[in-house]
C-alpha cells in the first residue's frame, strides 16, 4: 500500500474500510521501513565508471509542505551503459533552484563512481549545463530536442500543430549547423514564423546546446533525439502521481516514484536496435573514451 505514497493512518483506514482488517501502526511501520531501506541502498549504490548518454529529465508532484500544497519538481538521471543497456541512475525532489541544486546532483553521481559522460541530454534549466560541465569537463551537453520541439508547438493553435512541426524539421534534421542556422533563419521569415515569433525565439536561445547535434552521424541523432526510453518512463510516473493527487509529505512522493522505477527496469532488456551501429560511431567520435566493459 505505501507504493500510493499514504501515510501510515491513510494505510490503517483504507485497509479498514475495505477489508474489515485492522492492522497495527507498527507493522505498517515495518514495511515502511524496509521500503526505505530499499530506498537508501539504491541511491547509494555505486555506479558505472562511463555512460554514454545521460538523459536528464522532471516531473510535477503535488506535495503538502507547512500546510500548503505545492508544486515541487522531481528530477530523473537515465543513463545509457556503453553495451546500450539503460539504467535509472538516481531521484533528486527539487529543494533549491538553479547552479548548486545542479552542481550537487553532480557532484553525487561523481563520488558514487562516474567518471566520465559522453552526452547529456537536457531541458534547458538554468544554470545546468555549467554544472555538469563543472564535474564532467569533457561532456557535451545538448539540449532535448523532443522538449524543444514541445515547447514550440505550446504556442501554436492545436489546427496549425502539424504543419508547424512539419516546417521545423527542417531545422533539426539539417545536415550540420550551418544548414540548421540558415532553416532557422527560413522558418522565422516564414509565414509560420511570424505568426509564431516566440517559436524562433525559444530556438535561438536554445542555440549554443543545439549544436552538438548537427556533429553526430544519423544513427546517434535518432538515439539523442527519439527520446523513447525517458518518454515511456514519464508516462508511467505521471500516471502514478495522477492516480493519488497530492502527496502528504516528499517522502511518501518518494516512495511511490522509485517503486514505479523498480518495477519498469525490470522489463528493459535489450538496447535500441541503433545501438550497433551508434556504438561504432561512438567509438569514433570519443575515440580513448568510449570502451566496452
């Protein structure tokens, strides 16, 4: 029952109501407490030395804090092993904002033994890119293309949402960044582009993180950019956190969240089908980085 995230009255009245059981505080406090430990174990786990990709991503919960309900993000690290094999690498509850809430996810995933990410994958936050940098100098950071790609269509009336995204992938399926620079420049002059001004305007902010992308081979753009994995994973969390509206605490929120992770890890198996032929180039591109095993 603490998979919905209740408190230990909440578990004692829906089991009483339901079932007729009465079931004593201290043993709903057992479970509680193995939960935890279950908790405590995987965040302090250690992990693997190098990941290819580390897709970093949020989700809203609704959790009660000094009797208000509040907005509170919970962040996600899902790595990407050099076999291609995935690995949710840890959960963060956002208590601070900006360069030292970053700095310290950072720094955590460092002393539980990382030492080295190709890519990471990113939402735009503020101050995020020059915290994993600041940890993992030789990183490229590039900015999440599907979220990207989202936000712009925000602004669009949902009758012009598909030929809109049609005219943007001209920009990012541009041979390299010269040729997405100039789409760029097509799609603000365009008819789309004027009437959407802030879609422009989102990209050229985004500018300097979308750039790495135009540098990588086909077979690493579709890995990067069809973020299937993160989209698939966030589905099923969002699902979870609707199921039971607003949380009583962070750590019943928590609870819920890794409980959903648990149970989808255990039916990744195999890599994308990609993954063959992005490993190649990986090798190449991040030659004396990248190694298997």
């Amino acid at each position: 029952m603490y998979a919905r995230g209740m408190s230990v009255r909440e578990i004692q009245g829906h089991l009483r109501d339901l079932y007729g059981i009465e079931v004593s505080p201290d043993l709903v406090s057992a479970v509680t407490d193995a939960v935890l430990e279950e908790i405590a174990e995987w965040q302090n786990r250690l992990l693997e030395a190098l990941y290819a990709l580390v897709f970093f991503d949020a989700i809203r919960v609704k959790v009660r804090d000094e009797g208000t309900v509040r907005n509170k993000a919970v962040y996600l690290a899902l790595g990407v092993r050099p076999d291609g094999t995935k690995e949710i690498l840890s959960l963060w509850i956002e208590q601070s904002e900006g360069a030292k809430f970053w700095l310290r996810v950072m720094n955590e995933l460092r002393t539980r033994g990382v030492e080295d990410v190709l890519i990471a994958i990113v939402d735009g936050l503020k101050g995020f890119p020059d915290a994993i940098t600041a940890v993992f100098p030789e990183a490229q950071v590039q900015t999440c293309l599907m979220h990207l790609i989202r936000s712009s269509l925000a602004f669009v009336s949902y009758k012009d949402r598909r030929a809109v995204a049609g005219a943007l992938k001209q920009i990012y399926r541009a041979k390299d960044a010269e040729a997405g620079q100039a789409a760029l420049e097509a799609f603000a002059a365009s008819s789309w582009g004027r009437k959407y001004e802030a879609i422009a305007a989102a990209w050229r902010r985004n500018w300097t993180a979308v750039i790495p992308f135009f540098a990588f081979p086909d077979e690493v753009r579709r890995i990067v950019y069809t973020t299937n994995a993160v989209e698939a994973l966030n589905a099923k969390l969002r699902r979870a956190v609707r199921a039971r509206g607003h949380f009583p605490t962070d750590e019943s929120a928590f609870k819920l969240l890794f409980l959903v992770l648990r149970q989808t890890q255990k039916e990744w198996k195999m890599p994308p089908r990609e993954w063959g032929m992005a490993k190649a180039q990986f090798a190449i591109l991040f030659e004396g980085r990248f190694r298997l095993g």
